[in-house]
C-alpha cells in the first residue's frame, strides 16, 4: 500500500512515518504542501493519504481539502485545533477521517484502517446511489416507450412490455435502448412539420 504523507518534512511528518512503518507499511513518501503538489499527488497515485496541518488558517484548509476533491482515495487529516466550520468543510470535501488533537504515532495506524473502512463504505453507497438513480431513469424510459406503444397501437401495458422486450432481444439491444429509440422517434412523428427547420 503506497502512502503518501502531505506536510513539510520535520518532527510532525516523521512521527507519522514512524508510526506507519511501525504499522508495518514500507511504501510511504512525504510530499511538501507547495508548488503544484496536487498534480505531483495525483501522478503518484497513492492509496493513502496523511494530510498533517498543525495549526491551519482557512486558506491552507482550503487548499488542503482541494486534495480531498482531486483524489479519490482514503485522507486522513491532523490539525491541532479546530471548530465545527473546518471539521464540516472536512466532511464536506471528502476526508475520510478528520484527527484533532491527536498527532502520536501509536495513533496513526487505526487511523489509517478507520480512514480506508470509512472511505470504502462512502464509495460503496456513492455506487448504490448511482445504481439507483440509473434504475430508476431506466424504468422511466421503459415505462415512456410502453405509455407510447399503448396509446398508438392500443396495446395493454404487459403486451407493450413483451414488445419491447422482443424488439431488443431480436436487435440485440438493451431493452432502454430500445425504448429510448422508440421515445426519439415518437417525438419526431409528433412534431409539427415546420419544426424541424
């Protein structure tokens, strides 16, 4: 597992190797927060990021959580002090687990594994919705293409269903592909003639 650690190198930023390798990772590289280091992060494509900020001002908590949006990956964030504002604009970008407070190495691993498990489980549901929400548009459509096969041919709606289902399966398509074909040319039928000028 490749962990990249975001802070200037020095006693903060060797506390949290030391307590990675203690953990018993051995790919770690720590990254200066200056000079397009989001690019350099995203090139480096690491599985885990440690973002250590000490004492932040809005604008280093700002730019931080910029990494938290461009990176898909697990962040785990320690500042030293904090207040409900930059904990939720924290939660908001994406960092998986915020430490205030709490910058020991015995402390590092479980904030590593609480990081990755809170990540997975938000990109699991982020899936799920996704998933749904295509599903749901699918049944739309489906249901659109059935409404219009029962109206213009006076079909029932499990008859227009059945049609539908053997049109795709004949033209080896998707049953919403088909049904998305017959909504487009429903709609150019129905349009008056002038106005497709």
């Amino acid at each position: 597992m490749r962990i990249v650690i975001v802070d200037e190198p020095g006693l903060r930023a060797t506390i949290l190797e030391d307590g990675l390798r203690e953990a018993g990772y051995t790919d770690i590289d720590i990254v200066p927060p200056r000079g397009g280091f989001v690019a350099r992060l995203e090139r480096m494509a690491p599985d885990v990021v440690l973002i250590d900020l000490g004492n932040p001002s809005r604008d280093s908590l700002e730019e931080m959580l910029t990494v938290s949006r461009a990176l898909a990956r697990p962040i785990a964030m320690f500042v030293d002090q904090s207040d409900e504002a930059m904990i939720g604009a924290a939660i908001d970008a994406g960092v998986s687990a915020y430490v205030v407070d709490g910058l020991r190495k015995e402390r590092v691993k479980p904030v590593v594994e609480l990081a990755i498990r809170r990540f997975n489980a938000f990109a699991k549901l982020r899936t799920e919705l996704d998933e749904a929400r295509t599903e749901l548009a699918t049944r739309k459509t489906i249901d659109k293409a059935k409404g219009i096969l029962m109206q213009t041919r006076g079909l029932s709606e499990p008859d227009a269903y059945a049609l539908l289902r053997s049109t795709a399966m004949n033209q080896g398509r998707r049953l919403v592909e088909v049904a998305d074909a017959l909504i487009t040319a429903s709609a150019l039928f129905a349009a008056p003639a002038g106005a497709a000028k």
